[in-house]
C-alpha cells in the first residue's frame, strides 16, 4: 500500500504541474485555516473570561427585533389531552414504489425492495430528466451552499427543498413542475451552511380527505419557522400555526439571524411534530439553547418542551424567561418509533465544543448521547452516551435506524443501529437504551486528567466492539504522506510538534494536539442504510485528523476570533468548522487539518474515504473498499482528472436496493456510484452537475424505477454547487 501510494503521489504531482485552476475545485473536507498558533500561547485562568474587544451580553438578554423571520405571533399551548388521534401514515408502510420519508420509512433504513435495476443492467442507466431547484448563491456573497437535499417520493410526486427552504412538487416520471412555494428566507438567516434534507409528508386526521391540507408538507427552515403547505397544491395550511406558518424562535431569547438553524425534515411520531436544531459551533458558552419541542400536526401549537436545564419544567417560557442556555444541541435527523411512542435524538456538546468545565451535571449526562423522549410528555426515557465529557466536537450527526434484531434463543428484540463519528456503531434495545447482549459496550481506559486546569477529561469512553469498527488505520510519525519526500518530512515535523497519545488524545494549551478520528467522522449526517432481510448494514466514512489547539482569551482576541452575535464579528475569522472565539470562557479554538498547509495534502496517508457492508448478526465485514476517484481531487485544490480509486472525503449517505444495488454519491469526485452489494465493485458511474453531498434515494412510476441524487455540491467540501436534482433509469422499452 505505501508503494503504490508513493506512487499516486507521483502521479498527483506530475499531472499538477501541467494544470491550469478551475473555476471550482474539490479536495479536503475542511477549508483551509491558519496554523495553530504553537507554543506563544499563555494557560488562562477560569475567570479569564471578558474579551477587550467585544462585550458579551446577559444571559437574559431580551431577543432583538428581526430574529423572528416572519414577525409571527406567539403560538399557544395545547394540552396534551386534546391531542387529535393521529392517522396511520405513509412513511409506516411505505409502498414499494414510494419513498415517504427522509430514510424511506420510518425506521430510516434507507432500503427500497425495488428490483427492476440490476448489476448486469445498470450499465445501461441514462439520465430521465434534471430539475432545477433555482436556489443558488447570490453574486457578490459568499458562498455557503450544500443543499444535502434527499426529494420524497408519494404517488406520482416528488417533494423536496431547495438550500434555502423552498418547496417543490414535481412529476416523479417527467420532472415537470407541479407547483413551486417560496419561502423569502434572507441572506442572513443561512448560518455556516445553506441546506434543507428533506420535507415531511402528513396525513391529517381533522382535515377531510378531498379537503384542504388533508395532505400536507411540513418543513423546518433555516430562519426557524415551522411551516406546512397543502401537498396538492402548495398553498399555506391557513389553520396550522399562524396562516401555515410557527416561529420556533419563541422562548429563545437573545440571538441573530445565522446562530440558530434547521437543516433536517423533522420528524411526526403520534401527531406530534419533533423539532431540534442546530447552533453555531465555537461562539459563546451560553449560546441561544439545544432545547426540543413538540408541536401538533394539525394545529401547530406548542405541546412540550425538553429543556436539559430545566427538567420539570415542559412548558414555553413567559415573556420574561427563556429556555435554558449553551445546552447540548441536536442537529442531526431524529426517528420516531410509534408503537412505542419514542423520538430517538441523537445530540451533541453543550456551547464552547472544546472547554467542558463550565457545563452542568444535567448537560455532562446527555452531550454527544442518544435520547429517547416520551413524545407526549417530553420526558426522556433512557440516555445512552457514546462520549464522556466530549471536548473533540463528536457531536452525533447521524440519525439512528430502528430494526428488529432476532436473537439466537428466537425472541426479537427492538433495536436500534447509532453510528458515530468514532467510526464505532451501537446497537441498543429501542425500548430501554441497553447494548444488546450480541452487541456488548465496554469502557476503556482513556487519556486523563488532562492539561486544562478545572476541566479533567473522563477516565474512561464506550467502545462497541461487537460491531466491526469503520477503519480508522492507527495515526504514527513512521506513516506520515506526502507527495514528495520533502512534504513527507513536513508532515513528520508537524507530528512531532503536536500532543498525540492516541484516540481522544486531551486538548492542550502550550502545543497542538492531534485529533483522530476528526470531527467529520467516521460517520457523519449522510448515516447508514440497512437490508432487513439481509441484517447487512452499509457504511461509508472519512478518515481526516485535524490538528487543533486551545488559546487564551487575549490570544483569541489577537486573532479576531469573535462571536456571531457581535457587531465586530468577522465571518472570516471562524465559524461552525475550525476556528471559534468559545467566547465567555478563559479560551478560543483554533481547528486546522492535519496536512500540509502549502500542498494541502493530508499529512496521514490514503484513503481517506471509505465505504464497507457489515453482516451485523455475524459480526463480521463483507467487504470494505475506498469510496471515491482522484479526478476532481489533488495536491492545490486541483483536479487531476485520474480516474484512480484513491477514497476521498465523503459526505452524503446510500440507498441500497433488492436488486442487489447501492446507489451513493457523497465522495468529492462528483460522481453517483452504483455498486455491487456483493463484492463492493463499482459497476457504474456518473459525473454529475455538482457534488453529490446527499443521500441518493430510488422509487417507480408505472414499473419503471428510477435513481434520484441532489447534485448541489458543497461549499465545505470544495465540490461545484449547482441546484440540479439528477435522475436516471433504465431506457424506455420500445
């Protein structure tokens, strides 16, 4: 492997040199961001905390005018007794030539039973038709679009969103355009990432069949409104919320457009609509709060709040409070299972990532965790934590998959798969939050106390080791890369510079620290899909370091690193993926790749994309391959055009078939992949539009099935943005 990546090297550096740059370019995960600032950098104090450049505002800071997108009214509370009896729903059963829901259905398991495309026909898929979303990055802005948008698919429909929250219905056959709703959101309101998963698709229970908004679209947008359209036509729900529309940031208190944001379709369990929502990572310790809520399907009030801080308390609150601060958020896709009336939400760090002294023992408890929440009371009903005390930003990004697991001695036990960014993967009892016996979590000794005065890590961290871990080859000087042997030993150098005493390696003041895995995974949104039938799980990763150190409140202010919520704040400086001001704590963040900041070439060798399926009941993996070409990737930021498999950074998920199929784009080579569930074989591709960072889906039109990939790139990844949603099938027979 070490020859033939020396090699690649070569071949990298060789076509480089003859290249002219393109308009855009793909190649690392993370955008390029100052060196850490290494050793000029003095320990702080915990009460070493005030800015001399900017002011922190109370806590109880009254909400600005303008943060409420829409100036919507208040909505009301509905007590949980006069919820309305919901109706079954699509996404429960779907029908085999539908897609319903973000996941498929509502165990998320992204398997569509469709058969008609298979690995000996694949090779003749054609494109059916582009639809064009129209949301693209405004000239003169910068830009922050990766639209990660998965269309359902209902009937003779598709219903999907743009980046910035319009709606859209369109024929599943032809892409015609049946109706178009535009949601006005601003410029401002796009926080690090303009983006939109998915829609919800409800059968109302009150509204009659014939009737307006008997079936309506729901979504959650990135100025946090909750708004529901009719799906027939696309005209605003009149009597859900405010004219269709809730304001979600009621009882937020203070925040700007930007610090608060909803990216994923939320999901509807008994009636009950489930929110969460992501805030800006690194700005301050008491940001805008992780709270969740429930609201009801059909009139859009307000039915319970989950507010970590404030417990007992499961209502809104009065004019003059607001929901408890910097509390753990929840950013990723949640899932819901009905029968036993839970929403499993997968979280993430309270406010100020990487300094955890300051956070309470209620916060300690569910940050980077699984919860599962009575959707009728918001009461949780189990934890399960896969980080103790997270300061590494392994926030969980995917959304967990519900399966029933039959056990050797023949019970069936009601499961759930949770992926992580560690690249390790558990497997619980949905009803009680325990490991399964085939599937035991043990606790392994970690890195501890730590170098940060009052904030110790913890001394151990959950492993599952019933589940083979997504490859994360171990991090040495002795493998450091390059393309060249000078680069090498750059690379060898920044090693030798940093803190590194393996996985959560604890963050340091004086020094930089290696973080591996990085925060973008193993796992990250794009999640697992899994076979039912089969019990294989597929799973693709990244595998990127980031090298990263803690600096003291005055070297934060040198730097510029200042809050969102600040008149002197600079977009430039850092944001929700490298450099954060953590105002309102002794220290700053400052995030960097592990590479070679001239090359930028990753300092660990490839791959750094995978993909493998994993017989979860046989603990064992089938296959495992590196995800990803080098043609739109190279040393630069340029292409190299080579159409070798060398396993980019990836984001985005898959969808696997009962034709013996899986479809996934997520690489940064911009391609749609169809590989061979048997061997893992590349067996077809595309280049497409834009970067494929989203989840492919697939589904029918009168026996004739399609493949469906938003191709809307990504400003993070580097990847070209168009607002194309790419769709393929087989050619028409004559």
């Amino acid at each position: 492997m070490r020859n033939q990546a020396y090699l690649l090297g070569v071949l990298l550096a060789g076509t480089i040199l003859g290249a002219t740059l393109p308009g855009h370019t793909a190649w690392a995960q993370i955008p390029p961001s100052q060196e850490t600032p290494g050793p000029d950098n003095d320990a702080a104090t915990a009460e070493q905390t005030a800015s001399s450049i900017y002011h922190d505002p109370a806590p109880d800071t009254p909400q600005a005018p303008g943060v409420n997108a829409a100036n919507l009214p208040d909505i009301d509370e509905l007590p949980i007794d006069q919820l309305p009896q919901a109706v079954p729903q699509e996404s429960a059963n779907p029908k085999p030539e539908d897609w319903p829901a973000y996941g498929r259905d509502d165990q998320a398991t992204r398997y569509s039973p469709l058969t008609q495309i298979t690995p000996e026909n694949v090779g003749q898929l054609k494109r059916a038709f582009i639809y064009h979303t129209g949301s693209l990055p405004p000239k003169g802005k910068p830009n922050k679009w990766a639209a990660e948008t998965t269309p359902i698919k209902v009937g003779d429909s598709l219903y999907l969103c743009s980046a910035t929250n319009d709606m859209m219905r369109v024929d599943a056959a032809t892409g015609e355009e049946k109706w178009h709703f535009h949601a006005h959101e601003s410029y401002d309101a796009i926080p690090y990432t303009a983006a939109c998963k998915a829609v919800t698709y409800y059968t109302s229970s009150t509204a009659a069949e014939g009737q307006p908004c008997h079936n309506r679209i729901i979504e959650s947008t990135l100025d946090n409104r909750l708004i529901a359209v009719d799906a027939e036509d696309g005209k605003l729900c009149e009597a859900f919320g405010h004219g269709g529309q809730v304001n979600l940031m009621q009882g937020m208190g203070w925040s700007v457009p930007g610090f608060v944001a909803m990216t994923t379709a939320p999901p509807i369990i008994n009636g009950v609509i489930v929110v969460n929502h992501e805030v800006l990572d690194g700005q301050r310790r008491w940001a805008p709060s992780g709270v969740i809520r429930g609201y009801d399907a059909e009139s859009g009030k307000f039915l319970w709040a989950w507010d970590v801080n404030n417990p007992d308390n499961h209502h809104q609150p009065d004019k003059d409070h607001y929901y408890s601060r910097g509390t753990p958020n929840s950013w990723a896709a949640m899932t819901g299972d009905n029968a036993l009336g839970l929403v499993y939400v997968p979280t993430g760090n309270s406010a100020a990532d990487y300094y955890s002294a300051m956070r309470s023992e209620a916060e300690n408890k569910v940050s980077s965790a699984v919860v599962a929440l009575d959707v009728r009371t918001g009461e949780p009903r189990w934890v399960f934590q896969t980080v103790h005390k997270d300061v590494w930003d392994y926030d969980i990004g995917s959304q967990a998959t519900l399966f029933d697991y039959h056990a050797d001695d023949g019970s069936i036990i009601p499961a759930l798969i949770m992926p992580t960014k560690r690249g390790q993967t558990f497997i619980l009892d949905r009803r009680t939050g325990k490991p399964l016996p085939d599937f035991p979590v043990v606790e392994k000794p970690a890195p501890s106390p730590g170098f940060v005065e009052g904030d110790p890590r913890a001394p151990t961290q959950p492993w599952s080791p019933g589940v083979p871990r997504l490859g994360i080859p171990k991090m040495t000087e002795a493998n450091t890369w390059g393309i060249s042997p000078l680069d090498q030993l750059a690379c060898r150098i920044k090693f030798r510079r940093a803190h590194y005493v393996g996985e959560f390696t604890p963050p340091t003041i004086k020094q930089p620290w290696l973080e591996y895995p990085g925060y973008n995974g193993g796992s990250d949104w794009g999640s697992i899909s899994y076979n039912p039938q089969t019990g294989i799980m597929l799973a693709n990763w990244s595998i990127l370091p980031m090298y990263d150190q803690l600096v003291s409140r005055k070297k934060a202010d040198k730097m510029g690193l200042i809050p969102i919520d600040s008149p002197q704040y600079n977009p430039g400086a850092g944001g929700a993926e490298g450099n954060g001001a953590q105002a309102q704590t002794p220290y700053g963040i400052v995030v960097t790749p592990y590479w070679n900041s001239f090359t930028q070439i990753m300092c660990n060798e490839p791959p750094y994309g995978m993909i493998a399926a994993i017989d979860l009941k046989a603990h064992k993996v089938l296959w495992q391959k590196p995800l990803g070409t080098a043609r739109a990737n190279g040393p630069w930021g340029l292409p190299t055009g080579l159409p070798l498999t060398i396993g980019t950074p990836n984001n985005g998920g898959s969808v696997m078939t009962a034709g013996g199929l899986a479809f996934i784009g997520a690489s940064t080579d911009n391609q749609i992949h169809a590989i061979d569930l048997k061997t893992g074989k590349t067996l077809w591709s595309d280049v497409l539009p834009g970067g494929g960072q989203a989840n492919a889906m697939t589904y029918a039109v009168n026996g004739r099935q399609y493949v469906a990939i938003m191709a809307g790139g990504h400003h993070f990844m580097r990847s070209p943005v168009s607002d194309a949603l790419v769709v393929y099938a087989l050619p028409e027979k004559k």
